[in-house]
C-alpha cells in the first residue's frame, strides 16, 4: 500500500487532530467550570466563536511545517527519511505547549476565575513558592499522568503520518504542475482565512468574546494561546506598588478626595450631585480625528480651513487649551471614554484584557439609550471590547451595519457617518447618549467624489501651508473637509425636535505634530506640544452660555464637564474632573507622557512645562520664551518660584501615570447600587 503523503496533506491531517483536541478541552472546560443551571444551549455561541479561535492556532502551529517544506534549497533536505527527527521534534513541541496552555488555563481559571493570560509569568517569579503552591493545590500527579497519556497519543498521531520506512513525495511525479501550484494556492488561501478569522478587513480578537450575552459564555469562547499572545506585551507593565498608596493619596487630592486613611482601600469614587434645576438633556459627542488645535481659525490659523467649527465656537463654550495625553487615536478614545489616560506601553490598553472593563460615566447616564457611530469597525484596536465591556446595553453603528458606501480603508465618509446618526438619534423617543467617531482627516485624505461638488476648500499657498502646519493641499483639504461635514451635520440637527435639549460637544482624539505659524509661541512646536492640543467645544446655545476659557484641561475631564453641563448626578472614580468646577481652578494642569521624546512625562501648569528626562534631573521649561528649551532649573540659585512650583508638581506626573496604571486593572464598573460589579 502506498503510504506516501505530501507535506500539505499531513499538515492539514495534523492541524485537524489540533483542533479536535481544543474542541474536547473546551467542552470538558465547560462542563468543570459552567455555573449551576448554565443550559448547554446558553453557550452554543460560545462553542462555535471559540472553535474559530482554535481553528487559527491549529493553522498556525503546523503552518510552518508545510511551508519549511516549500523552501527550494531546505525543502528538499528535509522531506528525506533522515529528518524525521527534525518533524517529530517540531511535532511534540507543539502537542506539548498545546496541552500546557490547556492544564496551565484550567488552574488558573480555577484559581482565579480568569483565563490564562501572560500574568502568569509575574505569578511565577517566585519558583519555590509557585511550585510549593501549585502542588499543594492541584493533583499534580495525575495532571501529569494526563500530560503523557495525550503526548502519547500525538506520538501515535505522527506515525501513522510520517512512516518511518517510506519516503514522503510531495506529489505522484505525473501530478500536472498547475495542480500542485493551484492546489496548494487553494489552501494557503483558506488557511490564511482560517488564521484571519472572518470575512471583514480586521482580524478576529479576543474583544469578538466580549459581544456575547452569556457572562461565562465570554470566558468559555476564549483560546488560552490567543490570550498569552494577546496579554504578552503587557506581562512586564506593572505599576509601583510600593508607591501606589502615596501616589494615590495625591492624586485623590488633585480630584477633590482627602488622603486615604492608614486601612482605607484605594479608591478614587466621589458622587457629583446634579446642578440645582439642571434638567437632563441629550448628549452627542463628537471624536474629531486629527483636530489639531492649532490650524482652526478659532485658535488663531489665518488659512480658513474651519469655517463651521469656528461659527460653532464663537456662539459655545470652548476650551483653548485642551490636551490628549498622547498623540495616538486609541489612547485618545480610551482616555475620552474611561476618564483614564492610556499610559499603557509598548501596546494601548484597549488592547490589553485585562484592561477593558471600566466605570464609564456613560454608564451614569441611567436613562438614556446610548449609541457609538464610527465610519469603520470598532475591531480596530480592539475598542469594541473597551466599549461593550465598560458601557452598558451599547448599541453600536459601524461599517456593514450603516447604508452608506465605505470610501477607503477608514470605511464610510465622515459626512455620510453623521448624516447617519443624525436619523438614528432622530428615532428616539427617550433620552439618548450618542458618541460619534470621525476617522476621514486621516491618510490617504479620501474626499468623496459625491461631495466635491459642493466641498469647495480655499487653496493657500505652499508656503503658507508649511508655515501652519499642514504638509499639502491633499492634507489641509482633508482637514476642512471634516469641518464642512461637521457643519453639514450640524444644520441638519437644527432642523430636529431633539436639537434644542441636547448638548453637543466636539473634542479632537489628538493633535498632530508640526509647524503652527505665529499665532502661537514657538514651544508648541518645539516642544511638541502641538501633538496633544485639541480644543474643546460645547455647543447648546439655549443652555450652555458662549464662553473662551484658556486654562489647562485634559481628556479625562470631558465626561464629567459633560454630565454636568447635562443635569445629571453622577459617580466618578476615575482621574477626570469637571472643567468648570470653581475648587479646582487653581490646580488646572495638563498631563502627557511623549513630549520631548516617547515614554517622557509631562505635566503643564500655567506657563511652564515641568519635564522628567530619566535619568537625568526634572527640567522646568517656559512654554512662552523665545528659547523654550532652556532649563530654568540650570540657574544657580534656583528662584524661589521655581522651587515652589517643584515642591507642589514636581512628583505629580510620576504620581499621576502610576495611578492611571494602577486603575487600569482596577475601575471596575459600578453596580446600580454603588458597589463594584464583577
């Protein structure tokens, strides 16, 4: 009998028994872990997403041995019966890690109730201790019987794929080329698909799980090698516990709280009542992409690339000096949405698991419907999982569930976005909270060809764009295109019944680095300040009165402005505040941590930037010299003013970014009653 098989044939076989594997460890995961009363039917869903997960990683485990064995000058070398060792190694490595991350994803969920993640490996810092505990919790001995009965059956597995004394051709020499090549095209396709996950531009994430009605249902459909990979760039991101406490009693003075007494847990939780005959209103806010501060006219840009969004400003009330923490769109958006500065690194932290479920002052909003619009999808960076994890009953609107066409890679056009939930939030027949997320002031620049007719942009000089920030005409149209649609948006709301009882603000998800020409002090380009600088407008003309305030504000502070401004009373617990509370007048400052270079805190006060350069000594900078990076500090004596400004702020930014570390992990949402929900 002719055993011969070709290294496609015994891939796919191989990547079959994987998956078949994975399929009987998440039923026996079920069946250990799933609460009193679950009905098999409740965690259908969860069976079939998670089998698409192990579909991937069963690609990806034997994916390499097909394609080793298509490299011309190694293929040939390794199909010979002398390199089976080479197979059975690669083999048995992987049928090994397979059934630990199984065994190690079981106890930790036993443990603690949450699935395997790269925290383990912090966990295991202590041999001694991990394994003391380990065996004195588990039934080691029969774990490892079970470890060598399934390495046993892969043994068994691989033989009767690669025997031993039978030299494994590829194809039958009178197999026609065409159907090798096609063939085996065919399959790579499919596999790609498989690792992919879903027909649709992004991938399959672990935030896919977050979407599932079921609470354990969530947990069941997640594969413990997706979420090692997903959580291994965030293993080592751990906040200074020895300082947490004192940091955190710092912090909870900047938000109005007194210091933590000596057993008191950290906790930043403080209840804003509603403004004395405030009635609740509509809320709509509005993530500009790219809105950087210093090219509308508002804020002085002599080119006109704001018309809408200035005619806005004049009649609102509108923050000049509001600051992201950094210059990324989902930091911007997870800051905006949780009230936390995403000082996550390498990675954001919408993309971290164990970082997604947060109290969110949407959540507040107890009686409104709530709503997120976003021309693409939300699998991007993982915010779906921000979103559907930290805000309850989210309805959202994104590409393939809107009518509208997509334009470019960034999905529908940002006038088509908000023409959209315009008739969305029309529908409503109770209050409603809505967030809509522009993505079209972003490359390639995409002007859609139904618009330019009616999308007429000034066209400045080369030279005057260079001097104000802008890179080319293709760029400063994009950026008054947003505009236009925002002012398109905006005199179809003014034709609603909702209009006149909704508060409307619009914030930039960042700035962009770059040239602002003499409207502002060189230090905003020099220092980079430009990249965080959006400004922030309120807009309900029959309610909020028009106002320009030029103090510091940062992104955490738009929700509770929001709700304030809104009528509504609230719980906060996290670091935002709001921007028109009196108490904190005197401590308004701005927090960053990618001035000067990537990773640097910053923190702005007043006219000074107080910079911490590691290892070196903090710099004290003036945002309005001529010369604004020179260190004031290097002056001998240091003036009494300076030194004061160090004694109060020059800890704060370290204080600030451990915090926002530290609740990351632990802001978890609150229940109705007040208590945390787990």
């Amino acid at each position: 009998m002719n055993r011969t098989r070709s290294p496609l044939n015994r891939a796919l076989w191989l990547a079959l028994f994987l998956w078949v594997g994975a399929t009987l460890a998440r039923l026996a995961f079920a069946a250990a872990f799933a609460p009193p009363g679950t009905a098999w039917n409740d965690l259908a869903g969860a069976l079939l997403l998670g089998a698409r997960y192990d579909l991937r990683w069963a690609a990806l485990s034997v994916l390499p041995l097909w394609a080793i064995s298509r490299v011309p000058w190694l293929g040939r070398r390794l199909v010979s019966p002398r390199a089976r060792w080479f197979w059975w190694a690669f083999w048995m490595g992987v049928s090994l890690a397979w059934v630990l991350a199984w065994v190690f994803d079981a106890g930790h969920y036993a443990y603690l109730h949450q699935r395997l993640s790269a925290v383990i490996v912090s966990l295991a810092g202590d041999p001694r201790e991990a394994a003391g505990m380990v065996w004195q919790t588990y039934p080691v001995l029969w774990i490892t019987g079970g470890v060598l009965l399934w390495l046993g059956l892969c043994r068994g597995v691989f033989g009767v794929l690669w025997p031993a004394r039978v030299v494994p051709n590829r194809w039958s020499p009178r197999t026609p080329r065409w159907r090798v090549v096609s063939t085996e095209l065919f399959v790579a396709m499919l596999a790609l698909l498989a690792v992919h996950g879903r027909l649709s531009q992004y991938p399959l994430r672990w935030s896919d799980a977050g979407e599932l009605s079921n609470a354990f249902g969530q947990q069941l459909a997640l594969n413990p090698l997706q979420n090692l990979y997903d959580t291994w760039s965030f293993r080592t991101q751990q906040f200074n516990a020895a300082a947490m406490r004192a940091d955190a009693g710092e912090v909870r003075q900047f938000v109005g709280l007194p210091p933590l007494q000596a057993d008191e847990p950290i906790s930043f939780l403080r209840s804003v009542p509603p403004r004395p005959g405030a009635r609740p209103m509509n809320v709509v806010v509005v993530l500009l992409e790219s809105f950087a501060a210093h090219k509308t006219g508002a804020l002085g840009s002599p080119l006109g690339a704001t018309p809408s969004f200035d005619a806005l400003a004049a009649d609102g009330l509108l923050f000049t000096r509001m600051m992201s923490a950094h210059a990324h769109t989902a930091r911007g958006v997870f800051a905006t949405v949780t009230g936390l500065p995403d000082v996550s690194s390498p990675s954001t932290a919408s993309r971290n698991p164990a970082a997604t479920q947060q109290q969110s002052i949407v959540n507040e909003f107890k009686d409104h419907a709530k709503f997120y619009f976003i021309g693409g999808s939300t699998s991007w960076a993982n915010v779906r999982g921000v979103l559907t994890a930290s805000i309850d009953g989210i309805d959202i609107y994104e590409e393939g569930r809107l009518k509208s066409p997509s334009e470019d890679v960034w999905g529908v056009s940002d006038k088509n976005l908000l023409q959209e939930a315009n008739a969305v939030l029309r529908a409503q027949t109770k209050p409603f909270f809505a967030i809509v997320q522009t993505s079209g002031n972003h490359r390639p620049y995409t002007i859609p060809a139904e618009d330019r007719a009616t999308f007429k942009p000034r066209t400045p000089t080369a030279a005057e764009l260079q001097a104000h920030g802008f890179s080319s005409q293709q760029e400063y149209e994009a950026f008054a295109y947003l505009d236009w649609c925002i002012g398109q948006f905006m005199q179809q709301a003014r034709r609603e019944a909702y209009f006149d009882n909704t508060l409307f603000a619009f914030i930039g998800d960042h700035g962009i680095i770059g040239p602002t020409g003499p409207h502002l002090p060189p230090a905003w380009h020099d220092l980079a300040i430009t990249q965080g600088h959006t400004p922030f407008l309120v807009y309900a003309p029959k309610h909020v009165p028009a106002r320009r305030i030029g103090h510091w504000a940062q992104q955490v502070d738009v929700l509770p402005t929001v709700a304030s401004l809104a009528g509504i009373g609230y719980r906060n617990t996290t670091l935002g505040r709001d921007l028109l509370d009196p108490r904190f007048d005197d401590s308004r400052v701005a927090f960053a941590f990618q001035f000067a270079g990537p990773g640097q805190r910053g923190l702005l006060v007043g006219d000074r930037l107080l910079l911490d350069q590691p290892p070196a000594a903090q710099a004290v900078l003036d945002i309005t010299a001529a010369d604004p990076k020179k260190n004031l500090l290097d002056t001998t004596p240091v003036p009494a003013d300076l030194a004061a400004l160090q004694r109060r702020w020059g800890h704060f930014a370290q204080a600030y970014a451990n915090t926002a570390l530290y609740l990351q992990t632990h802001n978890r949402r609150l229940a109705a009653g007040g208590g945390s929900r787990d």
